[in-house]
C-alpha cells in the first residue's frame, strides 16, 4: 500500500515530533521548534506528511510569499522500517509539485548519501559548499532546483 500525502494538520504534531526524533536523534527539532513550525502553516510552510495510518514520512519546505524569494527545503524524513520503498519521492514529488518557475535550495550534510542520492534523483545540482560547517567538520552542500514553468 502506498501512504496518502496530504498536508499537515495540527494533530499531527506530535506523531511529526515522535517521528523527527527517531530519524534525527540527537539532531531532532524540539517539540516547541515543530509547534513553531506547524504555527506557520498559513503563512510560509508547506508541511507535507505521508500516512497510511501512521505517519511514516514528513517534508518541510519554507515558501515566502513572494514568488522570486527561493524556496527552501528544510527537512525531509521516511521512518527507518519504509526506506528505499519510494516514500521519499512521493513526499519530494508532492513538494516540488507547486515550485514550478521558482529556485528551491536545500543543505545536506556531504556523507548523507541516501539524502543527496534523492536529491539528485529529483534533479538538485550541487551549487556550493560551506566547509566544515557541522559538528565534526563535515561539509554542508548547498543543492538548487529549477524547473521552469
Ligand atoms: C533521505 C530519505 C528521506 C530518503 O527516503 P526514501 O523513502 O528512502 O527514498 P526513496 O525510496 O523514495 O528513494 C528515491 C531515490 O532516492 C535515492 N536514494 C534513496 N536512498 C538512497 C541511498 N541509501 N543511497 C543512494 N540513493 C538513495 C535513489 O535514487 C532512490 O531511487 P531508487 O530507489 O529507485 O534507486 C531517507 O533516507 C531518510 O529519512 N533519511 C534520514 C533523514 C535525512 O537524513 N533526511 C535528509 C536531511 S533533512
């Protein structure tokens, strides 16, 4: 069964938060950074979420307003149990449906493979790099996607 990807409520809050942290650990947003996030949906947020009863999967992309700022993809997750099963695309197709005509960028860390292998998947190109810019020393690469209407 493939999940439905359908837009964010506010009940989904929580199973959002529980899920971040799974696949994000020590790295997860705080439940007051998710309120945050879920607070803006009527102004800039696209939170989309994949559900097949559970959720199992979330995209979250900043889109000012104003169609010439750059989208920006902040942070896309599949539960470790339905990896590689093609949730990720149906998550990256549903948010990058309504961007055409517009620049959406994203930061990914250099070694997460399975993030930059999606991305290029979905036709980012690597743009540019901040050096030693997590934790550790790893590399940020900064990816861009255009598509033209
Ligand atoms: C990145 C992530 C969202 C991908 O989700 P997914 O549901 O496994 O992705 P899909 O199954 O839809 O894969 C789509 C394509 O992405 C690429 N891809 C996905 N996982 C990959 C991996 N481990 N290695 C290389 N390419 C990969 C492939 O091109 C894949 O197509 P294919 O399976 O036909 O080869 C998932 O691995 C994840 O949640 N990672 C942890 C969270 C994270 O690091 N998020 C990104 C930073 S915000």
């Amino acid at each position: 069964m493939r999940p439905a990807i359908r837009p964010a409520t506010a009940d989904d809050l929580p199973a959002v938060a529980a899920l971040d942290e799974v696949c994000f650990g020590a790295e997860a947003w705080s439940t007051v950074s998710w309120a945050a996030e879920f607070d803006r949906l009527s102004e800039d947020r696209l939170l989309l979420v994949a559900d097949e009863g559970d959720i199992v999967g979330y995209v979250v992309l900043l889109v000012p307003p104003v169609e010439l700022d750059v989208v920006e993809l902040l942070r896309i997750a599949v539960a470790p149990a339905g990896r590689r099963t093609g949730i990720g695309g149906q998550l990256m197709t549903a948010a990058l449906a309504g961007c055409a005509g517009r620049t959406v960028l994203l930061e990914v860390a250099a070694g997460n493979e399975s993030a930059r292998g999606l991305y290029r998947a979905f036709g980012f190109a690597e743009i540019s790099r901040r050096r030693g810019y997590y934790a550790g020393g790893e590399d940020a690469v900064i990816m861009r996607w255009r598509e033209e209407r």
